[in-house]
C-alpha cells in the first residue's frame, strides 16, 4: 500500500496547481471517512481560496495592532500552525474561530503570496451548525485566550436568550458562573430602559473598558 501511495503522490504532483488543491481536499476527506479519528475536524484540513471566507457578525474578541503584527511575524516565521475553524453555507465558508488568522492571510500581501491566496479551514461538525450552536462555539474557542468586548459579550447572552437559551444552558455552553449570565443579561437590559432618554457620555454603556476580561485568563493571540 506505501508503494501505491508514492506512486500517486508523483502523480499528484504533475497536475496544475488548482486541480492539485482539489485533488488533496478531496483525498483528507476521503481518508477521515476511514480514520479512527473521522469525529474531529482537524482530521480533514481543507485549502479554500480566502475570498470565500467571511467574518461571522458575533465576534466580540478583539486584538490590538500591535499583536496583529505579531501574528503575522508569527506565520511568517512558522507558517500557520493552527487552521481556521468555519461553517460552509451554500458556497461561502463562515469564521466560527480565527477571524484574525483569516485576516492575515487575506491582508498580508507576503502570507497571501506564500499560501497563494488560499486559507487552512476546518469545518464543524454538521450537527453544530444551528447559529446558537456556531456563536457558542466562538465564545469558547475565544475565551480563553481572548479579551471580550462586554457590551457584544451581553448582546450575545440576550441573543442567545431569545433563541430560547436557559441561563444554565448559556452557562454550560459558554463557560460562565450564573452571576456573570446575570450580569451581562443587565448591561444590555439597562441600555433598553434608557435607550430613549438624554444622558451623559459618562453613564453610556459603550463607556465601559471595553478592554475588560470575561474571565481571569491571559490574553493570547488567537
């Protein structure tokens, strides 16, 4: 079988450069229907051209600029060490986890030359793939390692609410204490009840650090 392997692996590497790509995606999703780890996505890293990725609209986690230079030095050094984690509806991939790699690989003109204009994606499971179930894996992939904004941070909790949510749901999902579900379902409870009254910037909800962490972690670079 190791012989088989080579000899197609040579004839991989006489096709053009696009139908390579194809062929390579196709054979890991092949090899993961066999694999005693097919329940994993990282099993199965697929190359997408980056113009077919978008940003998800929830992302409450922020870095500084001088931490996406960072992240850039740190791909260009190493090469993308972890792939972005998506959910494929119809034609385009959505960014449930590395916004800020996908960015360096579509702004850097040197990383998007050396990965020719492609990304490294995994995709979710198909049965987490409800936007309640998406945002909350965004949350936890983000939270360790992540500064939250805690104004989206409560939008989210309110979100996720209406889409019939318990607080011990939202707790065990996201990772929290019921006091901190309690705590940000208030923050925005607040700016509903004074959304229509004249106030000073100083009691503005926006004026919270919106630097402030969620939790007690160190902040790291996604």
């Amino acid at each position: 079988m190791k012989d088989e392997i080579i000899a197609l692996a040579k004839k991989i590497k006489k096709l053009e450069f696009s139908e390579k790509v194809e062929v390579l995606n196709f054979i890991r999703m092949e090899m993961r229907k066999v694999s005693p780890f097919k329940h994993e996505p990282i099993e199965s890293i697929q190359w997408v051209p980056a113009h077919e990725i978008k940003a998800n609209d929830y992302n409450p986690n922020s870095v500084a600029p001088p931490e996406m230079k960072l992240l850039e030095h740190s791909i260009l050094e190493d090469g993308y060490t972890q792939p972005i984690v998506s959910f494929k509806e119809n034609d385009l991939y959505e960014v449930v986890d590395g916004f800020h790699r996908t960015r360096v690989g579509k702004e850097s003109k040197k990383v998007n030359k050396r990965i020719h204009g492609y990304l490294p994606l995994v995709i979710i499971n198909d049965e987490r793939t409800a936007k309640g179930d998406r945002i909350a894996s965004t949350i936890r992939h983000n939270r360790a390692r992540g500064k939250h904004k805690v104004d989206a941070m409560s939008d989210i909790v309110v979100d996720l609410k209406k889409r019939n949510w318990s607080d011990d749901k939202i707790s065990r999902e996201l990772g929290m204490d019921a006091d901190e579900v309690l705590r940000l379902t208030q923050i925005t409870g607040l700016a509903e009840m004074f959304k229509d009254q004249e106030f000073s910037e100083a009691w503005e909800v926006g004026s919270i650090n919106e630097t402030d962490s969620l939790s007690d972690n160190v902040e790291a670079i996604p």
